[in-house]
C-alpha cells in the first residue's frame, strides 16, 4: 500500500515542511498543524503526527466533499490515476457520504490532548 505525507515522501527526515515546523518549535516559535482533508487509505495520520515535534498541537479535519461538483470529480480523477485500487471506496465517501474511515481517527486520537478533531 503506498501512502504518503505530502511534500518529501515517506521519509520523515526529508519532509521540508515537517522539518521547518520542528526548527521554529526547536527555536522557541509556536507552531500548530493543520492536516485537512485526512485522505483515508492513502495518508498516513500517524506517521505524519508522529513526525512532529510533541510540543505541537494538531488539528485534523475531514475530507469534505459534495456529490456532483468539480472537486468530487478532479478527486476522482485524482484517485483513478494515483490510487486505483482505492476508488471504490472514494466513491462510496463522496456519492454516499460514507464516513467509516473517521471511526478509525476518532477512536485513535479522541483522548489525545495533543490531536483536536474538528469533525
């Protein structure tokens, strides 16, 4: 399964904008992170949140899209080229509303101090 944080790969000592936010944390400038959409069965939240230094607040939003709209499609097409195997189940999450990927997310951090869930 490939997965990925944005901007530098799996590699977490190479991702540019994790690095950038652990060195103003390391220097005394407050930092929070704002990780939205979470793109379920492609991102990995954990891998992502534990990359971060632990003086960080996180807050995680859902992927929020609606049926029938240019972003549904431009996801879509996203999906259909990047992660195939996986477009089943976008489509069950932007033609149905189909949220069971949260239960996951939720029951993970919903008693982390550190992680605020926004949905």
């Amino acid at each position: 399964m490939r997965k990925f944080i944005f901007g530098g790969g799996h590699d977490k000592r190479k991702n540019y904008y994790i690095l950038v936010a652990n060195n103003l944390v390391d220097n005394g400038i407050p930092v929070w992170a704002f990780i939205t959409p979470i793109l379920p069965y492609i991102m990995d939240i954990e891998e992502i949140i534990d990359a971060l230094h632990e003086d960080i607040p996180i807050y995680l939003d859902k992927l929020r899209i609606e049926k029938k709209t240019v972003q549904a499609d431009n996801m879509k097409k996203f999906i259909r080229r990047h992660y195939p195997e996986y477009i089943h189940q976008y489509n069950k999450i932007i033609q149905e509303n189909n949220e069971s990927y949260l239960e996951e997310v939720m029951r993970e951090y919903t008693n982390n101090n550190r992680v605020k869930i926004l949905f």
